[in-house]
C-alpha cells in the first residue's frame, strides 16, 4: 500500500487527452476515502466543479495508462476516471 502522505502527489499526475490529470482512485486515497464515495460526492455536488473536471477514460486510454503503469515503480491498482481541469492550478 502507498502512503500518501509521504509520497510526492506529483507522482500520481498523468496527462490523458493532452490534460494533466489525477486518477480518481489516487485522489480518493490522498483524501482516505473510498473511490466510490469520491466519485459519488462529485456526482452530487457538479454545481461545486468546474464542467471539465472529471472523465470517464476510453477503453484505449485505459490500456495506455495500464502500459504506462506496468513500466513505472507503482504497484496499485488503477481506476478509469481521471479528474482534471482546465482550470487546476498550473494548466
């Protein structure tokens, strides 16, 4: 298990469509909650998020970042919704 509060967050950051993006499974484990309950707060609360804040991944995209997390040192496991905005810090 990752423990993110010693782990460098910008790590966890992928670019999926030409965004910077954090998977929602990685972004439900920095805040300790389960990935359900994340995604389940965003659905209920769109009025508090930007339009473009989270996606649902392709089938290709998903077999891109498993390609891509194959080679890299994480061992987790992965979601298929990225959160991301145009209008997060530093895009």
């Amino acid at each position: 298990m990752v423990d993110y509060a010693t782990i460098d967050i910008t790590t966890l950051i992928m670019t999926v469509r030409g965004r910077r993006v954090i998977l929602d499974a990685d972004l439900a484990r920095i805040y300790g909650v389960p990935t359900r309950r994340l995604n389940e707060q965003v659905r209920r609360n769109t009025n508090r998020f930007p339009s473009d804040f989270a996606f649902v991944l392709t089938g290709r995209e998903v077999t891109d970042l498993k390609s891509q997390i194959a080679t890299s040192s994480y061992k987790g496991k992965r979601s298929q919704f990225a959160t991301g905005s145009d209008n997060a810090i530093g895009a």
